[in-house]
C-alpha cells in the first residue's frame, strides 16, 4: 500500500517520476536509468549523469512512497510469529483452529505416509525403449 504524500519527505515531484520509471518493473523504462531520467524531463546532460554517483537516494525514494518490497522468505517468517502468537495466546478456540490447520497442512502431522522407490519413477513406461513408446503412441 502506498504511503500518503506527507511522508515522502522533500521529494520533487520530477525525483519521484524518475525513481517510480527506474524502479518498478512495469514501467517501460525499468532499470534503464538514462531512459527513467529522459521520461522524467531531465536534462540529457543530466539524465546522462543521474547515477553516476551515488543511486542510494533512488531506492529511498520508492521505499518512502510504496514500502519495502516482501519477499517469500519474510513472508513465511512473519506468517510463523503470527502462528506462534496465536497458538501462544489467550483465545484456546483459535488456538485450536490454528493447530488444526498446521496439522491438516504440514507432512510431519499428515497421517499419509509417502512411498517412495528410493528416488525411481514409478512410471511403468521409464522401462520402454523409444520405439516401444512410439508404437504405443501408434506413431
């Protein structure tokens, strides 16, 4: 979710055109900096030189206006605070609900057991020659 105008600090307006054109995947300039900067309006002089220093205050920019970006791993690892808060807390009926479904979904509480052929196909065609299964195929 993006964060209200008042909390992107002292931004310009053209700043934040060139970071959102240089930084967020759908824009047609996406990590072409030279480019970002041109749609920007920025000198071509300017756009030239934009990151030649420091590109920091790039990423700044967009942190401040859309958030950090989440990634599976944080993901899960908030998923499993918010797992260990909750089977932890006070509330025993959601404490149970949620010990349902981690043992509903995790394979160390699943009563399936998998039966495996020490890493083998079960396939019964992994044994046919190519030819075998072009005819079974009737090529």
């Amino acid at each position: 979710m993006a964060k209200s105008p008042a909390e992107t600090k002292n931004y310009t307006p053209q700043q934040i055109d060139f970071a959102m054109r240089y930084y967020i995947p759908t824009s047609k300039t996406y990590g072409n900096a030279y480019a970002s900067a041109m749609a920007a309006k920025y000198s071509e002089n300017y756009a030239k030189n934009i990151t030649d220093k420091d590109v920091a205050w790039l990423q700044e920019i967009v942190v401040d206006i859309v958030g950090k970006p989440t990634d599976k791993k944080n993901l899960v690892a908030k998923a499993k605070k918010i797992l260990e808060k909750t089977l932890d807390g006070e509330d025993i009926k959601l404490a149970q609900d949620t010990a349902k479904f981690v043992a509903k979904t995790d394979p160390e509480f699943s009563e399936k057991h998998d039966v495996t052929t020490g890493g083998d196909s079960l396939s019964p065609y992994n044994a046919l020659t190519t030819e075998e299964l072009r005819k079974l195929a009737g090529k």
